[in-house]
C-alpha cells in the first residue's frame, strides 16, 4: 500500500475541492490519503504549515513508498517541505504533484513570505524521484501567464507538466468539491 499525503490550500481543509474525490478513488485501489489540516488557514504561516505537513508525511511511512501532492499555497508548503528534507535520513519520496501551483509570488500579501528567497531547486529535486505538474490556462491565480510558472517548475525541477485548457485553479473554495480524474492518474503514475 502506498501513502499519499496532500497538503491543502489558503482557506481550505481535509474535506475541500478534489481531496474526498481523490480518496475515495485511491483508497479503492488500496492507497491511503492523508490530508493534515493545516493550522490557520484562513491566514496561512509558512512554518507552522510547514511544520505541521512535515510531522504528517513522516508519520505516513516510508519515503520511497509515498506520493506527496499540493493544491495552490499547499504545493509551494510541499516545496518548502522538501527543501528542508534529509534524503541520505529519511529517504527519497516517490513523487510530487503540484496542482494550480504558483511558482512566485502572485500578489497575495498575507502568502508572501512562502515565496521569499526564491526555491533552492536542486535540493528540492534530491528529495523525490519524479514531478508533475497540473496547471490550467484559465486558471484566475497564476495570471497573466500560467505557464509561465510550468517552465519554471519545468526547468527547476525536471518536471513534467499537463496543461489543460480549462479547471480554473482546480477548486478554489471549501465547499467547492470537485472530481478531477486527471488527478488521480497523475498521482497513481507517480506510484507506479
């Protein structure tokens, strides 16, 4: 069985946009999801984010068997995670998905300090065998250029990208639940 550990979005929780859907969906293929809530998220802090997804993922299992997944400031949380993430200690994890992710700031003063020093890409590549990235053209937070960010986490990362035309920002709300099946093939790819 493989572990995937999501890290959620400013103002969202365990139970919000496409994280019951991938679940469910996962949990049927025998795979456990684990969506830490994350503190204050109506006024997000990087280290008690980082912090608390940290005690989360280690507490999954191991490294070489376990997806990490990001939605929004949740997959910038995923990429500070990593940067402070031993692989000699704690191993190399299977993968990141970072869905509707911003690759710098993008005008949210109250998420500024997620982006400040840039991202120590190299380190951040150490600590997981393969990325992907999900990102939307018309996705309302990541304008005027979407892609802009996808080069970017190309470029840093290796990553590979799926861009589609539509799915916003791939749920934007609490309540806003959704079923994106393209999730749930990037993240099975990753266990593979």
């Amino acid at each position: 069985m493989s572990q995937i550990v999501v890290s959620h979005g400013y103002g969202a929780s365990e139970d919000s946009v496409w994280f019951p859907y991938l679940t469910e969906q996962l949990a049927a293929a025998g795979h456990r999801v684990t969506v830490p809530r994350l503190p204050d998220t109506a006024a997000p802090r990087l280290e008690p984010w980082r912090r608390t997804f940290g005690e989360a993922v280690l507490a999954a299992g191991p490294a070489e068997s376990t997806a990490l997944v990001g939605h929004s400031i949740g997959a910038v949380n995923v990429l500070r995670f990593l940067e402070q993430h031993d692989p000699s200690t704690h191993g190399v994890f299977a993968g990141v998905l970072l869905v509707a992710a911003s690759a710098h700031e993008v005008g949210y003063d109250e998420l500024a300090e997620f982006f400040e020093g840039g991202f120590d890409w190299e380190r951040i590549r150490r600590s997981a065998r393969q990325f992907r990235v999900l990102q939307a053209m018309d996705d309302p937070v990541n304008q005027p250029d979407p892609i802009e960010h996808v080069r970017l986490f190309v470029e840093g990362l290796g990553a590979t990208a799926v861009v589609t035309p539509t799915g916003a920002h791939f749920g934007a709300t609490p309540d806003d639940h959704v079923e994106v099946p393209e999730i749930v093939r990037l993240v099975t790819d990753l266990l593979a």
